[in-house]
C-alpha cells in the first residue's frame, strides 16, 4: 500500500511539474512517453542533487537559470555524424536524383539537437551538387542544443567515429575534407552553414515550419505519445510537397498512424517514405 501512494505521489509530482513547464515556459512534454519523462526525471533529481520532483519543479521556479538545465537532461541530445550510414547511403540513391529534378530544394531537419545530422546532410548534399539550390532548416526546442550546432565545433573522438560512418554511406571523399583539427577539437567547413537555418521549433506545440521537399526527423518520435507521434507526422505531411519525402529513425514507423495512407513506402529498413 505505501509502495502505491509513493507511485501515486510521483505520478503527481510528474504531472505538476510537466503542466509548470507548459504553462510557464510553453515547453510542452504533456504528450511526450510518460515512461521516457519519468526516466530523465529521475537523471535530473541525480544531476541536480534534488530529493524529489518537486524540489525540481521549486527550483524551477525560482531560479532563472535552471530551465537551459532542465531542458537539456528533458531533450536527450545525443547523436552522431551519419548515424546509420544506410539511411545516408539511401538518401543517396533513391531522393537526392529526384530532389536534383527541382530548380531549389528545401530540407527541414526537426529535433537537430547538436547538429552532427545537419553536418551529414549537408556533406551528402555537397557531394551530390544539391547544396548550392538547397536550403536546409534546422530545428530544435533546446537552444543550447542549437548554439552547439551553429558553432560546428566537435571533440575528434566524434570525428574518429563518423569517420567509418562516412565510409559506409557512400561518401565520397574523406571526413577529413570537411573539417579542420586543432588543439584537441575539430570544426566543421564553415562553407557548409551557408545553406543551413537554425531555428527554434517544437513538434508538440507549433505549426508548420516550412514548404519542403525532404524532412529528415529521426529518433525523435520514440519519445512521444501516440497522440505527439500523429500530431508530428501530420505536421510533416503537411509541410511536404507532392511527391516530397520523409525520413524517420530505424525505431520508428509510420505504421499504424493517421497519416500513413498519405504515404508509400520507399525504403521500409531505413523508414523513408515519400507523400502522396
């Protein structure tokens, strides 16, 4: 019995704490996997060396300086360059010689987080001589996560590795062309920016950003409610052109969303697919 209000307790200081952040700051995670929430949550009473939920939520609050902090232990902003280079290697081959047929093409990439997808877009796009007619939108609801990923700047362990990431996804030339290393860190070719919007954008609560021909957002929606997942997907499909195509993480799926029947299967094992 103690063991269930102790779960009813959290439960409500969850809640509490989820509604302060919307009706405070309109940062809204009341749709986001409750289980996902809970788990961060219980990271953050560890980071923040807070003995409940709501020590959080007071700190919250009352100091100015801790929502930057929340957020980012809320937004798990973890990824790589060309994270699973067979998504890469399949934009590759079957959107970028459709995308080469529009005179100037538009790319929303949603949930950037640090920007090593932004890099790798924009290397793909390069290679393909897309980049000079493209403009790629980059979003995120965290902008330290965004201030990251305009620096372009990353440690070379991170290099190292999407070095072999590279290598299986096509690419054509070296990781090494696209960034210049020094004193311990390496900084992305500014000249790949030149294309690229940084944006604040949350899938939870605002409209469609953007007319565009590809919108690459993977590994967000696992993240969501079913609710959250319909409300982005049809964000996405809205935002599409005709014949525009969509990119999800290899965890998710369209399947058994609203929006799927406006759309065909292009790649089933790296979940591209492409609007009606």
């Amino acid at each position: 019995m103690a063991r269930m209000r102790d779960e009813e307790s959290q439960n409500l200081e969850v809640e509490l704490l989820i509604e302060a952040l919307f009706r405070r700051f309109n940062y809204d995670f009341r749709d986001y996997a409750r289980s996902s929430v809970v788990r961060r949550l219980q990271h953050a009473m560890t980071r923040f060396h807070c003995p409940t939920i709501s020590h959080i939520q007071a700190r919250l609050l009352n100091e100015s300086s801790f929502l930057p902090e929340l957020i980012d232990v809320l937004t798990v902003p973890t990824t790589e360059m060309f994270r699973d280079p067979t998504y890469y290697a399949s934009l590759r081959t079957n959107v970028l010689p459709i995308l080469k047929t529009y005179p100037s093409v538009r790319v929303w990439i949603a949930g950037t987080s640090t920007g090593e997808e932004v890099v790798s877009m924009a290397i793909l796009f390069k290679e393909e001589g897309l980049l000079e007619k493209t403009t790629i939108y980059a979003t995120d609801i965290n902008m330290r996560s965004l201030e990251h990923a305009q620096r372009g700047i990353y440690d070379t362990e991170a290099i190292q590795k999407a070095t072999l990431n590279y290598r299986e996804s096509g690419g054509k030339q070296s990781i090494s062309d696209y960034v210049s290393v020094a004193y311990g860190s390496a900084k992305v070719d500014p000249s790949l920016y030149k294309h690229v919007v940084f944006s604040d954008h949350s899938l939870a609560t605002d409209s469609v950003f953007t007319e565009a021909h590809l919108i690459s957002c993977r590994n967000v929606l696992i993240y969501f409610d079913r609710t959250l997942q319909n409300r982005a997907t049809g964000l996405f499909r809205d935002s599409l052109v005709r014949g525009g195509f969509m990119g999800l993480g290899n965890r998710e799926s369209l399947r058994f969303l609203e929006p799927a029947a406006q759309f065909r299967t292009v790649d089933e094992t790296n979940r591209i697919y492409q609007k009606l």
